[in-house]
C-alpha cells in the first residue's frame, strides 16, 4: 500500500472527510481537511502514526485566496514520510480549534501562531506570548501577517507578563536571568523550591528574537542563506544544509554525490565540536576543572581545522545552493585524518577521565532525569530524545547519502544526565568513522560539486539532524525565487520544556548541570 | 581517576607555550601581545581589567569565541583579563548581538549596575548596526545609540585572536 492510501484509510476509518490528498514529494504528503475535521484528523494520526506534532505554523495567503493555512505536521518513520495536515481559515474567522488539550506537543506552536498571526487557538489553556514580550510589544500586531506595519511608538504604555505561581508555606522563588551568570544567552528562570528541591521551573525565553521568519521574507536564496547561517551560531552549518535541502527540492536538484559527502563530513565535523564543548560543560558545572579544560582543547582543534578547511571556524559560506562551495583536496583530506587522529585520542582519553572518576559519576548519575513517558508527550526531540529512549535519529529515517555509512544509533533510557553525556560519547565514536569512511569514498568520487537549476516556485520541507537535533525548514518561494513564508523549528523550541521537567526535585545548585546536559539553543528557539 | 588525570596532564604539558596541540601554532605576536597587554593593564587598572559580557539577541557564534579566548591555548586569563559573572564587578561590558527589544532594558540595566569608570564595547557585526538584521521590526537598533560605546570588535563571529587583539588596541589608547 503506497503512502496516500495507507492515510486515506486512517483518515476514512473516521469518516474524515478529505478535501485534498496529494503527494508533493517521495517523503512529503500533504493533506487537506475541513476545518470541523481538524483536530480529530490530527488527533487520529498523532495516535497511528505515533509521532508527536514535529511542527505546526501558519501561512498568510489571503491576497491570493482569502485564507490562512494551517499546517499540522506528523512524521510517519514506517514510510520515511511527513504527512503535513492542512486546513484553511477564512479570513474573516480568525481563530481555529486548538489540540493541544489532546496533544501536548501542539502547545507552544499554537502560542507561536496566536501571536505571530493573530489567530485564536480556541481550548488553548495557556495564552501567553512567547517571543513578542507584554513588556514591548502591544497587542494586535502581528509581525507575520502580510500587511504588518509596525507598532506606533508612542501610544503603548507596556503590560506584564504572568508567572505560573505556587503557594504554600516555606516556598520562595528564585529568578534567574535574562542576563546570566556565565557567557552565555539570554533567557529567563524562575524556580519554585520548598527547601532545596526545585518544585517548579518556568522557563521564559524570547529575550533574543530578532524576527528572523520575517526578514527572510522577500529575500532571495543567496542572501537567505547568510541569515540562516546566523540563527544559531552552533549550528550554522546544519541550518545552511537544511535550507539548501529545501530549496533543492523546489528546484529539483539531485546535488552531485560529491557535494552529498562533503555535507556530511562538515554535518559530522559540526556534531563533534558541539559534542566536545559539551562534554567538557557537564565537567565544568560540578567544578571538574582538568577535563573541562581538555575538552576545550580537543573543541578548538576542531575548529581550527574547519578554519584550514573552509576559511571558517563554524563552517560557515561552505552550503551553496545546488552543492557545496569548496571542495576537499587531498591535501585537505590529509590534514583532517592528521587532526582527527589527535582528536579521537582525546576522546577518548576525556571520556576515561569523566567515566572513572566516582564523585563525578555520582553527581551525574540520576540527576536530571527525563522519564520516557514525559518526553514522548513533549515531543522531545534529538539528543535529549535518544537519552530517554525514544529511538528517533532523522540520519536514518532519511538517510540519503548516509545509506552508505553503517553507523549505530546511540540510545539510552534512564534519561539522566549521564544518558545525555554517554549519547554524547557514543555519537563521537560514530562521527569519526563516519568522517574517515567519507574521506574514502571522496577519493573515488567524480569532483564536479555544484549543479544549477531553473529558478522555480513551489514550497519543500528540509530536514537535517544536526547535532542537537532535527534542523526542520519549511519554505514556499514564489517564482521569482524569492521567499514568501519561511518555517523555522530548532529541536531546542521541543526541548526546553523537557529541561523544565528534568529538573524537578533536583536542587537549584544541580540546574546548571542539568541545563549543560540539554544545552539548547537561545537564539534557534527565540528566532 | 586521578593516575587518568595526572597522565594526561603530563602527556599534554603546557599547551599555552608549547602550542603543538594544534595544527597551525599560533602565531609568535599573541606572546608579545598578551605581555604588553598585561603591562597596559597593570599601570591602568591596577592588575586586573574585568569584562561582563551580554547577549544581547545575537547566535551563539560570538560567545563561543568570547569562550575560546579563555580556553588554556588563548589563556587570556594571563594577561589580567577575565570574564565576571556580575556587572558589578566589571570594567568593561562587552555587548554581542543585534539589539532585541526584549532585551534593551536588560542591557541598560545591566551598565547602570557597573561602577565608574566603565566602558562598552561590541562584538561582531549585529552589534555594530543591527548586521543582517537591522531591517528587523523587532531590532531596536545598534548598541552605540543606546549606550556609549568606546570600542567595535568586527567579525562574524570574530576570532578569539581579534578579540584579544582589538583588547590590547583599546587598553593602551585609554
């Protein structure tokens, strides 16, 4: 049975009636029901198809056809497909019925709608803004609406934003931020304690939004391709590749095999600087100082070998639309398995540290746990996903090049942060067979690297699980190639939450530990 | 563990000099920057100069090189530069990102928490103009109309070798 059916089919069990069922894409199903349908429709799927809500976003389409788009989307790893369910809002409504009463993981993305468009999620219990501040922003501007002009800077007077609140005697709170202790992002935490647990955790984010789903509109791919290597710094490269992905796909390009191993290598040079960082952070913050240091040392040599490869220490200007901009010599090819060598030593001897050291241990082990349950109903993604079991790595649900690389699926289950950290382990080891295997395969590659495309409308999703996560870009061009909505998810906007349940009846002096463990995004949450 | 720790230790030795953990040493000026910097510092701020730094709305990029500068390769530490974790305490405040309306106020409040004499300096080219994003609705704009700034590191991200560069640039101006 192909995909269409096997959706028509769950669909038709309800009697869901389907407006419009077709296959965009081998791996993109989009499908269109009536409103009245929706969330039962949604609700279906999210239970067959086990997969919590990977994004849900809105589109302005009313100067074509007088609507808003909704698009729910569900991720079928079975048939390697995303299943975008879609419902139209006319634009005179404005508001639709909310799921996430049914599904949690809906939650923050119908928050994100109501203040990005405007558009009620009627049975959301929690209406508060996330990244549009009561403090600066008024009401009744919605920044992602077509027609938006600004606020009028003098009439707004400013509101406050309202703290989940727990009473009771001996319950104090302790808030934190948005300017931290440490060189880090910003961000806002406010912990409940009665005594040393922590019995509550609200996280505020938002402090760094920069509006970036709307400056992209109007842009053309090249200069959209700056901006996407500027959303998270740690993840430049894997958002560069997942936006080029997307356009790919629009155009129809089949990017040479060449271009596809020097992605990955750079996809894996990316996950194992970001992995060094962390392992040495989880050190740092129960005060292990030596490892720390090390771990720093092993970063900066990676980084200074992208820099000898690409001229830049975060891989950036690497992504070109159609292939990649500067290939890998042999000489090049030599100066990574001479780095890499070093590295893997260091690893290894990093890990030997932080893995027989007792005191260290016993600080990490059952601490800051994510139960399996609790972060299946969050919808937790990537990394943090794996560490409490859920068996989701998007380097295998859509291979691609990676078909030709055997590598193991790192998981753990007690969700703690000793999980995060032997993920972590064990996703370097694989990293740097991979990188090795594909210094091979390039030596016997053809070196042509860029293809070019007529320019063309049309909308593609691009994924890449990047090191923290699933990089998620949505992207409708028109055609004159230029962007008409673009669709951000970073795994972090999933995860945070998943911190705030990890940290309960944890002490406050362990959050930093805890937070080092997820380290999630600011500024790919924010946007 | 601690046999794990004294083997590796002794193995590396003391990367900051030696400098052949990397592939590429670093080159010779970082000594003789970082020793006059040191003097600069000494004679000007009585031993220590002390950065508080805020985000801002920026990536994530300029941070990690903010790291980098004290990670035992860069040390900068040596030289009586270090990175505070209150305003309070700080000489100087080093700003990175375009400025995100929710965090002007954070900014402003953060430099009023500084003693005099204090000094604002940016990192990176958000910071300089709003970058990319100063077309933004919600970028308030560059850091300089906001707070006074003496000092612009450029770079996207800057490395830890300009930042430190651009340091020793400033300290012996003022």
């Amino acid at each position: 049975m192909n995909h269409s059916d096997y959706v028509g089919n769950i669909l038709g069990s309800e009697k869901i009636n389907i407006i419009d069922l077709s296959e965009i894409y081998q791996d993109e199903l989009y499908v269109i029901v009536d409103s009245t349908d929706f969330v039962k429709a949604c609700h279906l799927l999210h239970k067959r198809l086990d997969s919590s809500v990977m994004m849900f976003f809105a589109e302005d389409l009313r100067q074509e056809s007088q609507i808003f788009a909704l698009y729910c989307v569900f991720l079928n790893v079975q048939s390697h497909t995303w299943l975008f369910v879609r419902q139209n809002i006319a634009q005179d409504k404005l508001k639709f019925d909310s799921l996430a009463k049914d599904i949690y993981s809906a939650s923050l993305f119908e928050r994100e709608i109501r203040e990005m468009f405007g558009l009620e999620p009627v049975g959301n219990p929690d209406m508060r803004r996330l990244k549009l501040h009561d403090e600066v922003w008024p009401k009744e501007y919605y920044p992602l609406r077509k027609d938006f002009t600004g606020p009028k800077e003098d009439s707004f007077k400013g509101a406050s934003y309202v703290f989940k609140r727990v009473e009771g005697e001996g319950i104090f709170e302790v808030p934190v931020g948005p300017v931290h202790a440490g060189i880090i992002g910003s961000g806002h935490f406010r912990f409940s304690a009665a005594g040393e647990p922590i019995i509550n955790l609200e996280i505020r984010l938002g402090w760094t939004h920069r509006g970036i789903e709307k400056v992209l509109e109007g842009k053309d791919t090249n200069d959209a391709l700056r901006i996407f290597e500027c959303i998270s710094g740690d993840t430049a490269f894997g958002y560069s590749m997942a936006f080029c992905q997307a356009i790919e796909k629009i155009l129809g390009l089949n990017i040479p095999v060449r271009s596809q191993l020097l992605r990955i290598l750079c996809l894996e040079l990316e996950r194992l600087y970001n992995h060094a960082n962390d392992m040495g952070g989880i050190a740092l913050d129960v005060g292990f100082s030596f490892p720390a240091q090390f771990a720093s040392l092993i970063k900066e040599a990676i980084l200074q070998l992208n820099e000898g490869l690409c001229g830049s220490r975060y891989l950036k200007g690497v992504n070109t639309v159609g292939g990649v901009k500067q290939d890998i010599d042999r000489v090049k090819s030599g100066l990574i398995m001479g780095a890499l060598a070093k590295v893997k030593k260091d690893f290894i001897a990093l890990e030997e540290m932080l893995f027989s050291s007792i005191s260290f241990m016993d600080r990490v082990d059952a601490t800051g746990v994510l139960r399996l349950r609790t972060a299946r109903d969050l919808g937790i993604m990537g990394l943090a996903g794996r560490a409490s079991g859920i068996a989701l790595d998007m380097r295998k649900v859509f291979p691609g090049i990676y078909n030709n690389f055997s590598f193991k699926m790192a998981k753990e289950h007690t969700g703690d942060v000793a999980a995060r950290l032997k993920i972590r382990c064990s996703e370097v080891k694989e990293s740097l067979n991979i990188i090795q295997h594909c210094l091979e395969k390039l030596d016997a590659c053809s070196p042509e690297l860029k293809m070019t495309g007529e320019e063309k409308g049309g909308f593609a999703l691009g994924c890449v699980e990047a090191w923290r996560g699933p990089v998620l870009v949505w992207v409708r061009l028109n055609t004159k190639g230029k962007i008409e909505r673009c669709k951000i998810v970073d795994p972090s906007f999933h995860n945070w939450d998943g911190l705030s349940f990890a940290v309960l009846g944890n002490i406050i002096p362990d959050f930093p530990l805890c937070n080092k463990s997820f380290d999630l995004s600011y500024s790919g949450n924010d946007l | 563990m601690s046999l794990s720790i004294l083997k590796n230790s002794l193995k590396k030795g003391k990367v900051t000099i030696k400098l052949d953990f990397v592939r590429s040493a670093l080159p010779p000026e970082i000594e003789e920057l970082g020793q006059e910097l040191k003097k600069t510092i000494h004679t000007k701020f009585g031993r220590s100069f002390h950065i508080r730094e805020v985000d801002t709305g920026s990536c994530g990029a300029c941070e990690s090189e903010i790291i980098a500068c004290s990670n035992p390769l860069y040390d900068i530490q040596r030289f009586g530069i270090d990175f505070v974790a209150s305003p309070r305490h700080a000489d100087a405040l080093l700003v990175t990102g375009p400025v995100s309306k929710n965090m002007e106020l954070a900014l402003k409040k953060t430099y009023e928490a500084m003693p005099e004499p204090k000094f604002v300096i940016t990192c990176g080219h958000c910071a300089l103009d709003g970058g990319i994003f100063k077309d933004s609705y919600y970028v308030v704009g560059a850091v300089k109309e906001i707070l006074p700034v003496i000092l612009h590191i450029p770079g996207c991200p800057p490395s830890p070798l300009t930042i430190i560069r651009a340091l020793l640039g400033f300290l012996r101006q003022s």
